[in-house]
C-alpha cells in the first residue's frame, strides 16, 4: 500500500480542509502521474471559496495552477518520468467546432479544474498529458510557476501590437494586470498603472523603471494608445472604455458578471478596437516558458509569498486581503 497523501477539500464555499488520500496506483495509457511542486492561488480558487461562481460543483479539491514533475506516465503519454510540467485550468474536447479551428481556449465542452471537476491541489495528481506543458530546462520554479498566469496575457496582448514608446494603462494590479504590466515594460511601452489598493501599485511599480501610478478616482484626462482592463469590476471596465485613445485598443482580461454600460458612440466615432481575451492555447503557453527564460524580462515581484502546504488557510486568508499578488502553496513543504 502506497503512503497517503495530502489534498485540500471544499465541503461547501467557504469550508476548506486539508485532508489525506489514497494516491491512484494505475493510469491510462494517456495519462500522467505528477508530484507536485506548487499551486498557485487564482482569482476564480477565491471565487470558489467565496461561493461567487453558480455553476461550480461541490464537494471539490480546488485548484488548477500547478507546477510537478512527471513520476509516472502512460504508454501514450509524450513525457518522461522526471519530466516538470506546468497546467492547462481547462480541459477541451478537441472536436467542437471551435477545437477544430484551434481555438480551444473557447471549447464549448470544456470543463474547469477545481470548478466543474476535481482540481489539482494535492501533493500527487493525475492528469490527461493533453493538459500540461512541459518546462524548458534550467528554468527556475518560482519563475516556472507563473506559465500559466502568465500565458493568459501572452494571449491577450497577441490581439495587439506594442511597440516602444506607446502609451499603455492596466486597470487592476492583481497578478494578471501585473503580469500584463511586466510584459507590456518589456515591449517598451510608456506605463500606467491603476489599481484602488496603493500596495498592489507599488508592487507593479517595482516592475520596471518610470511606471506611473494613478488611483482610478484621480482620473482626469488621461488616454492611452493600449488599455488592459484587469480588474473585472463594473466601474473598472466602463473607465477602461473612457481611457483609450481615438483609434487606440482595449483588452479585456478581468471577469465580471455585472451588467455594463456601453458608450457606443464613443467606441464608434473613435474607432476604437475591443478585444475579449481568455485564457489561451498551447502556443501562448510555449511563448510565455520562452519570455520566462529570458534574464532581462523582470517578473519576480509578482509572486509575493510561498508558504508550506500546512498554511492553506493563511494562503487563501492572504489572498482574499487584496494585499498580495500571487500567493502559492509549497506542496513539497508541509
């Protein structure tokens, strides 16, 4: 009998336990086993514990951002025993009419790790190789783990192009708009950004030189030539509408459920581009490993704590303060 292992448990929103389980001894010929290293803890695995989400399914194991090492694999399976790989949150079919475009980003069969089925937070996980990527050589992990956070603006800021010198705004600094903010510095682009939480502006600050900052009430006539929209607010995205520049381009990164007011006119006699974005597909997530492993591309502050297993709940309790960006779990330190 293998040795149990650790998971956390979401009886209902707002109950999380860590509990021991019984680790799967056989796997599919297209499946692999991972150790996990990290998990980091997304905006929607707060969402879920917040009971904000209708359509999540309990009880669940939550989680989908996870970095492990493969130690075990199918027959099937394309990855070597030892191989580290990062996390897909969705799963897709492949076979929809979107999937067959290669836009599986959008499958309209997908289902979402630690939402609609079992996530990966626990110390082994088994996965379906169609839904991890593996991690170039030599990258460190606390960089490795931010892939698929990451991949998500790497998508996003495909729909534009951003040369240096350019103006650019990101509304929200969690890790998304920090991570938009990182790479947008990158391209060169002259940056600013908002957020209603002083800290989380420092900290995109602290990204790259010359990064201004602006309290979202302290707004005048600002305007932009790009505007990442990471917040996922109601008020958010309607300033975010107001802050682009004639002919200029809006992408929408953050999520809400609220109703919105659309300035039609504006958009129209302006001619201004917007662009829904989410999540990405595996090229983007190849492309975000590539920008990781370059030494000049600045993203460490964007991870502000890695803490055991053992302090789940301090974990997701740091989380939910709006005073940290990325906050991830050692699943390897208990």
């Amino acid at each position: 009998m293998l040795a149990k292992k650790l998971e956390l448990y979401m009886a209902k929103p707002g109950d999380l336990t860590i509990k021991e389980y019984q680790p799967v001894q056989e796997i599919g010929d297209n499946e692999v086993k991972l150790e996990v290293i990290y998990g980091g803890i997304c905006g929607s695995d707060l969402s879920v514990y917040k009971g904000k989400l209708p359509y999540a399914q309990f009880p669940c194991r939550p989680g989908h951002e996870i970095l492990g090492t493969v130690i075990a694999a199918g027959k099937n399976a394309p990855y070597k025993v030892g191989t580290k790989v990062a996390s897909f949150p969705n799963t897709y079919c492949g076979e929809c009419e979107f999937c067959r475009q290669g836009k599986t980003n959008i499958c309209k069969n997908k289902k979402s790790f630690g939402v609609t089925i079992n996530g990966l937070f626990a110390q082994e996980i088994v996965i379906d190789a169609e839904f991890v990527v593996p991690v170039p050589a030599g990258l460190p992990d606390e960089r490795a783990v931010l892939a698929e956070p990451f991949a998500v603006i790497v998508h996003a800021l495909k729909k534009v192009s951003v040369s240096p010198g350019m103006s650019a705004a990101v509304v929200g600094c969690g890790t998304e708009g920090s991570l938009a903010a990182a790479l947008l510095l990158h391209r060169g682009a002259d940056l600013t950004v908002m957020d209603v939480n002083p800290v989380k502006m420092q900290i995109a600050q602290s990204l790259g030189k010359n990064v201004k900052t602006l309290h979202p009430n302290d707004v005048k006539d600002e305007m932009f030539d790009v505007v990442v929209e990471a917040a996922g607010t109601k008020a958010s995205v309607e300033q975010a509408f107001q802050l682009v520049k004639p002919g200029g381009t809006m992408i929408g990164v953050g999520i809400t459920s609220e109703n919105i007011s659309y300035p039609a006119i504006r958009i129209t006699r302006s001619e201004i581009t917007i662009h829904g974005s989410i999540i990405y597909v595996k090229k983007d997530f190849e492309d975000a490993f590539a920008l990781l492993s370059k030494p000049d591309f600045k993203v460490d502050p964007v991870i502000s704590k890695i803490v055991p297993l053992a302090a789940y709940h301090q974990a997701f309790s740091d989380a939910l303060s709006g005073n940290f960006v990325k906050v991830v779990l050692d699943f390897k330190q208990t």
